[in-house]
C-alpha cells in the first residue's frame, strides 16, 4: 500500500498535502459500478481471467498531493466521456451523435495515469514508476513506439461492464513492456516501446493512435474521433454482429508471447 508520498514529487511543484486518490478515475469507477461496487479483474490477487466486484473505497489511496492530483483531473474528465459515449452507443444509439469528439492524447495519458496509480500502491511493478512515466504524465512527449494501441484481427469484441488489467512482461529484464486494458467493451494496449523498433514488430500490438473508431450497426454508423494531430490517421472499425450472454474472454485479445 502507498506510504503517503506524493509520486509525482519532483515533476512539479507539490501543495495542498496528500490527498486520496482513486488510482482508477472515480467517475469511471461510479459509472461502472452497482452501489459501492464495480467489477474489477487483473490484479495482482485476483484469479485469472475473473471479473470481481471489488468496493470502491478499496481502490483509492494516499498516492498525490492536490495539487498533481487537481493537474490530472482532466485526464479522468476525457476517460469518463469516452466510457458514456461507449456504453450510449451499445445501449441508446440513437441518443448519440454521428460523430464524438475525445482527445486521444489526453485519454492516452489518463491509461498511464491508472497505471502509474496501481504501480504507486504496490499493485504492479514492485511499487516502481519508471522516470519516462512520470514526465509524460506531466506533459512530456512519449517515446518511439510508445503509446496507446488498439488491436486488429483477434476476434469478437463483448461489450461488457467493468475494467480488466493485463501486463506484458520482459523474460529477461522483468520490465513491463506493454498493459492490455478492457474498459467497457473497449480494448486498447498501452505499450512501452516495441522489442527491435520495426514496423512488423509494431503492427502486432495493432495500430498506434488511430483517428478514429467507428461502430457499424446498419445501417447506423457512430463515430469516435480521438483528435490525434499526429498519430497514425488510420480508422479502426467494430461491426455489431448480435448480442450474447456470455461474459468476454479478456486473454485470449493479448494473445503475444513473452518475447513480443
């Protein structure tokens, strides 16, 4: 558990004392949740591949003081519009419109965000944040190849309450390489770097940083445009094909050996 050390000490100037942060934005935690509840699967605790209903207190910590913690909340205010825009569009589509705008480069950060909050309480990564984490979280420009990757060609999409963390780790060095996350029927990567640099090794995690993400269902089609000024400029598109009882099978869309 967190000591009560703000763990962006250093990136910026701290004030306000420590606050208690939700490591997983409230707002996406009450929106996911039944009462004081939200389904959560990946921890480090948790069995594999199940989804549990863990309470909400339970997963805020001493980990920011107010200040950092006031700077990133727009990262939580993206991260929450792209949560009730997905589930609008499975539920009441005729509610949303054609096409919504998120800003990609700040929901980008808000999964680093999570992260770097689950690594600060112990959850991950021995309760290390590595110095790249933190100065992209306060502004600074992600590496080659690193960033959010949303995958192609692994099979159906359910979508389905809650919030699912998988890690990526290196054989060798133990250093995490790449978090799968599944939010809501969404699946997105969130790699650091990619072994060897090249296009081929790249393409695997999918395609970094599309434009947009369209969802077809005939013969309605809604779009999410995710802003990137800079990012690939390629689309990514889900077709619904029905509707099913069964929960997802959260590992089998991260289907990379240990060497990727």
């Amino acid at each position: 558990m967190a000591s009560g050390k703000c763990y962006l000490e250093g990136y910026g100037s701290c004030a306000g004392g420590i606050s208690r942060e939700h490591y997983i934005s409230r707002n996406i935690l009450e929106f996911g949740s039944t009462g004081k509840a939200v389904k959560i699967g990946g921890l480090p605790w948790q069995p594999p591949s199940t989804m549990q209903a863990i309470g909400l207190s339970s997963l805020a910590a001493p980990i920011l003081c107010q200040h950092h913690n006031k700077s990133l909340k727009p990262m939580d205010t993206q991260a929450g519009r792209l949560m009730r825009v997905l589930n609008s569009i499975d539920k009441v589509p005729a509610k949303v419109s054609a096409i919504t705008y998120v800003h990609g480069p700040t929901f980008e950060r808000w999964m680093l965000k999570v992260f770097c909050g689950l690594a600060a309480c112990g959850h991950f990564n021995n309760g290390f944040i590595p110095r790249e984490w933190k100065e992209i979280l306060v502004g600074g420009a992600w590496p080659a190849f690193w960033g959010a990757y949303f995958p192609l060609g692994f099979g159906p999409v359910t979508v389905s309450d809650g919030l699912s963390f998988e890690t990526k780790v290196h054989p060798e060095t133990r250093e995490i390489k790449a978090v799968k996350f599944y939010f809501f029927g969404l699946h997105v990567n969130l790699c650091f770097g990619i072994p060897g640099g090249d296009y081929s090794g790249q393409m695997r995690w999918g395609i970094r940083q599309p434009r947009r993400i369209n969802f077809l269902n005939e013969p309605q089609c809604k779009t999410i445009d995710l802003m990137w000024a800079g990012g690939s400029g390629e689309e990514v598109t889900y077709v619904r094909t029905g509707s099913t009882n069964s929960g997802p099978d959260y590992l089998k869309y991260f289907p990379y050996d240990d060497s990727a």
